[in-house]
C-alpha cells in the first residue's frame, strides 16, 4: 500500500469515529491545511466522505452502500439474520453477532435493546478482541499462530479499571473461555455494561461469536448466565444454516 492510499484509508477510519474538520484532521495527521483539504475533498467528489453544514465530513453515502451490499454477502451475518432477531424476542437485550473476517473481529449484525444506552459496538466496527466477550471466546478457539495475528496489534487500552491490560490476564481468562466455551466481559470495555458470549463454528474452525448484552445495573454477569442456553441454541442453530 502507497503512502498515499495508506492516509487515505487512515482519513476515512478517522471521520467513521466521529465527524472532524479539516483543520482537526490536519492536526491529527501533521499535514498542512490545504492538503488535506485536497484530499477530502477528492473523497467528497467520489461520494466516500460528505462535507455537513457545520464544516465537519463524515462517511458519505456511496461508502455506506458500499458496505451495506459488502454486509449482505457476509455468510455469518446472513446465516443469523433470523436467529439473531428470534433471541432478541425472547430476551429482549441487545444482540451481536461477530465474524472472523482474515485477522479482524468485525460487527456483522446487531439488535439493541430499549435501554437507549450507548455502546462501543456498531455493524462494520471491529471488536477489540482483548476485552469483548465476543474477543475473548474466538481467540480461545483459534489456532496459536492466528491469535498471535490476530494480537499483534493490540495497542492494550485500558477503557476501564477492569480491562486487561497485558498478556498473562489475557491468556488466564483464555485459558477459562476454551474450558467453558464461553466468555465474559465484566464491564472491561464500558463500565456500564457487560456481556455474555459464545463462538460460532464450522467443520473449518471457528468464523464468529453471537453475544448478549446488557446494561451492568439490570443485569450483571452472574444474572446474564440465564441465557447461556438460549445463546448456545442460538449458535448452534446458526451453524446448521452455515452448513
């Protein structure tokens, strides 16, 4: 990748986080004004990045179909379309649904719930593998040489005083998901909620997880166990559909 596609895509990753001016994104970038205007606004005539009236770009509307039709031919999200929508129903929490897309743990699929709570988690974001349940249940079934891959560039956040924060905690709660063939996130990422995960699979290995969350003060951890089989039914259901 050229210098040049690879500030492009930088600029794109940047705006999808949150919408920024040429002058913000020339800072962040250490570029002159002017060129990065230039840049955005070769993005803006393509449809990629979209100028609001406030000045500030965000992702534009060629870009967003772009993904969308990329979503639709994911296999993972439309093997669980249905059985994603059908646990929502009858749980009522927020549902994800997480494809191993090469080395990046990426949202394929989500139904939130009424609680009107944000979250970290969009469709086409990737999941940080370190401190999801999501994470935390794909990298105990891969094999040793994919989550090294996988790992390599975990810059190690520290989102909340329970978020792992290097190797040995992470591998111990591995160690833990593999025995179980689950996972949790006990308020790692977002100390208001917390999340119950199990990995999707097919003869091949693992290719995702399905998950539940919900907000921390409704239901903790030890409350969100009551799922686990309907979450497991879930996934086991999503892999006849993947065949």
């Amino acid at each position: 990748m050229t210098g040049t596609t690879h500030r492009i895509a930088e600029i794109i990753e940047r705006i999808a986080e949150e919408p920024l001016s040429v002058a913000e994104l020339a800072e962040d970038f250490d570029v002159h004004r002017s060129s990065m205007f230039r840049q955005l606004k070769s993005l803006e005539q393509v449809g990629y990045v979209h100028r609001r009236e406030d000045a500030r770009f965000v992702v534009g509307a060629k870009l967003i179909a772009l993904a969308r039709l990329s979503f639709d031919d994911v296999d993972l999200r439309r093997a669980g379309y249905r059985h994603v929508r059908r646990l929502h129903a009858k749980i009522g929490h927020t549902i994800q649904l997480v494809s191993l897309i090469g080395d990046s743990l990426i949202y394929v699929d989500k139904v939130e719930s009424a609680s009107g709570v944000g979250m970290y988690s969009r469709i086409g974001r990737e999941a940080p593998a370190y401190c999801s349940g999501v994470g935390k249940v794909i990298l105990a079934a891969v094999d040793p040489y994919r989550r090294e891959a996988i790992l390599d560039s975990v810059p190690w956040k520290q989102f909340t005083p329970n978020t792992f924060t290097n190797r040995a905690q992470l591998d111990e709660a591995l160690e833990l998901a593999a025995e179980r063939g689950w996972a949790v996130d006990d308020r790692e990422l977002d100390m208001l909620i917390n999340c119950l995960a199990v990995p999707i699979s097919r003869p091949s290995g693992i290719v995702g997880a399905v998950s539940v969350t919900a907000v921390s003060s409704v239901e903790d951890i030890e409350a969100l166990m009551k799922y686990l089989p309907l979450l497991q039914d879930t996934a086991r259901a999503i892999e006849v559909e993947l065949g």
